[in-house]
C-alpha cells in the first residue's frame, strides 16, 4: 500500500517544517532576542504617538518621520533615567534604616514567639546583641570585599558584563529602526501571508491590535495612578519606605498576582520592623485592601476595560512557562503573547467545529 501527497500537501509539509524549525531557533536565541524583544514592545506602544507627530503641522511644516520618533526615544531614556535618579538617593538613605532595624525584628520574634514556643516545650532565645554585633562587624568589613567580588566577577563575567551593558545600548537603536519602518515592516510581513488566509489573519490581527492596545497603554495608567497612591497612603501612615514601596507596587502591578503579592510582602516587613504593635500591619492591610478594590473595581474597567479576558489560571501558568522559557522578558511578554495564542484558540476551534471532522457523525 502506497501513499502519494499532492504538490501543494508537499509544500504544506515542507513550511511545517520550516516554521517547526524557525521556533527552535527563536527558543536557541532566546538570550540575545532580549534588546530586539523590548524594542518591539516599546515600537508597538509608541508607534501611535510617532503617527500623530508627523501628522501635525508645525507652520505647514510636517514633522519627519525620524525626528519624531528620536524625540520620543529621547523622552522615554528621560523618564526612566529620572525614575533612576529619584530612587537611588532614596534607597541609598532608606536601605541604611532597614538594616539598623534588623535587630529589632529579633527582639520582637522573641517577644511574639517564645511564649508560644515554650508552652509547646521549645525553649529558643535569640540572641539579639550577638546577631547586632555580627552585623555590624559584617558591614564595617564588608566594603573590601565587597569591591574585592566586584573585581573578581568582573574579570570572570566581563563579557556577560559587556553583553548586558551592549543589550542596553542596542534597544534605542533597534527602536529607532523599527519606528521608522514600523509600516513598511507591516506591509512586508502581510505580504507573507497566503492570498486566501488574508482576510483572517488580517481580521485576527486586528481583534489582537483591539486587545493589546486596549490592555498596554490602559495599564500604563494604571501603574501610575497606584503608584501615587500607595506612596502617599504609606507615607501619610509614616512608613519610613513609603516612596521606594509604593512606587515599587505601583510599577509592578503589570505582573498579575506577584506584583501586588511583592509590594505587599515588602510593606508588611516594612511594617513589622518600623512600628511597636500591630498598628502598623493593620495600616498595611487597609492601605492595600483598598488599592487592590481601587485598582479591580475602578482603575482596570475604566481604564483598560476587560483586559484580555483569560482565566485567573491561564495568567498563572501563562506566566511561569513564559518566564522558564525566556527569563524576566518572558514574564514582560507572556501576558501580551497570551492574548494572540488566545484570538489564536478561538479562530481555530471556531474552525474546528465548522470543519467535517467535528460534524461528521
């Protein structure tokens, strides 16, 4: 018994296989796909901004292209260079505070759990003043040989060091190229595309663009507003790291769960380390407890709507097969790339249960 395929059964084969073997290559190049990565999030967030600058007309003079697009790559450098310069000082004045107090953590360990041990038979004491003057000792020896590890690893690990630092300086550049032929770029990828599927694929593309869009530049805003208010709320209560802890869980509320799971861990231990009682973890738990009612009843459907509609679980898995695969970058993308594997699903089973293999009894 023999089998014969058809020209165009070969062909399907041999571009399965093709793209089977474009993945693998994409998975092998995983570490140096970062900078390319980043710069096609960014182009894509910036790319609506860029078309409305060239669209205005300054004395009927337009705006060129690349002027526009270097003007924008030139704000965001700006911005994250001046969240840089705004967070340094702080945690170079606040981190100091935090070690003082790690002394006082065991002193209330002791107080909160040895009553509780020692009815269960468990006498532990922790000796305080000896972990104080360890610490002490540690941190007045410690800049030697902290600048002694830093030489050591940068002899080791200088070319890592160097390819970070030249992954850095390569995402201005590979954004400034993709802005600029952000829609040649698209016009070439859909001539890609076979005539037949076009409609679709344009048609799912568009209802991906719908999402993203709705969902990107939604929780910019989102990030922002919970910024500010977590880092007022905490320093109206009189956390010492209010600013770095609010900015921090604002900032990362792009990570569904660990985010706000993060920002919440790091103000409970601000918490318990700073205030006497339990008054300051009660502020914690009212100043988060409403934020997180902020941010899911008010801020997320005002400003970014459904979002992308997947499951609590599907978020879940979505983030740590993505953030196994590619690292933090895969954690940055596994949200947006889950929402076109999502449109993707749906377009396919549509077609499955249209198909006669579903039909057929």
């Amino acid at each position: 018994m023999s089998f014969s395929f058809t020209p165009e059964q070969k062909q399907t084969a041999l571009w399965c296989v093709l793209g089977l073997a474009l993945l693998i290559l994409i998975l092998l190049l995983g570490p140096i796909l970062m900078p390319f990565i980043v710069a096609a999030i960014l182009a894509y967030i910036l790319n609506p901004w860029v078309d409305r600058l060239c669209a205005l007309q300054l004395k009927g003079i337009h705006l060129p292209r690349s002027l526009a697009a270097t003007l924008l790559i030139v704000l965001v450098i700006m911005l994250i260079l001046a969240m840089v310069l705004v967070m340094t000082p702080i945690l170079q004045k606040q981190i100091p505070q935090l070690q003082d107090q790690i002394p006082r953590f065991f002193d209330k360990a002791n107080e909160l759990l040895g009553p509780m041990l020692g009815k269960l038979g468990i006498h532990i004491q922790l000796d305080s003043a000896g972990i104080k003057d360890m610490i002490t000792k540690q941190l007045d020896t410690s800049g030697d040989e902290i600048g002694k590890a830093v030489l050591a690893s940068i002899r080791v690990g200088g070319t890592a060091v160097l390819g970070m630092v030249a992954n850095l300086m390569l995402i201005p550049i590979v954004l400034f190229y993709l802005l600029l032929d952000w829609h040649p770029l698209m016009d070439r990828l859909e001539n890609f595309i076979p005539r037949r599927w076009v409609g679709s694929v344009k048609s799912g593309a568009s209802e991906v663009d719908s999402i993203l869009a709705q969902y990107l530049r939604g929780q910019i805003m989102v990030m922002v507003v919970l910024a500010i208010y977590y880092s007022g709320a905490l320093a109206i209560a009189g956390f010492d790291l209010a600013l770095p802890v609010g900015i921090i869980t604002g900032f990362l509320v792009f990570i569904p769960y660990l985010g706000f799971g993060l920002g919440l861990a790091l103000a409970l231990i601000g918490a318990f380390l700073q205030f006497d009682g339990f008054h300051g973890l009660i502020s914690v738990a009212i100043i988060y407890g409403v934020g997180q009612v902020l941010e899911s009843f008010i801020l997320t459907p005002r400003l970014v709507g459904e979002r992308i509609g997947l499951h609590p679980l599907t978020v879940i898995f979505a983030l740590l097969a993505f953030g196994q695969l590619f690292g933090f970058i895969g954690i940055l993308v596994a949200l947006p790339t889950s929402a076109i594997l999502a449109v993707a699903a749906k377009h396919l089973r549509i077609a499955y249960l249209n198909s006669s293999v579903y039909r057929q009894s």
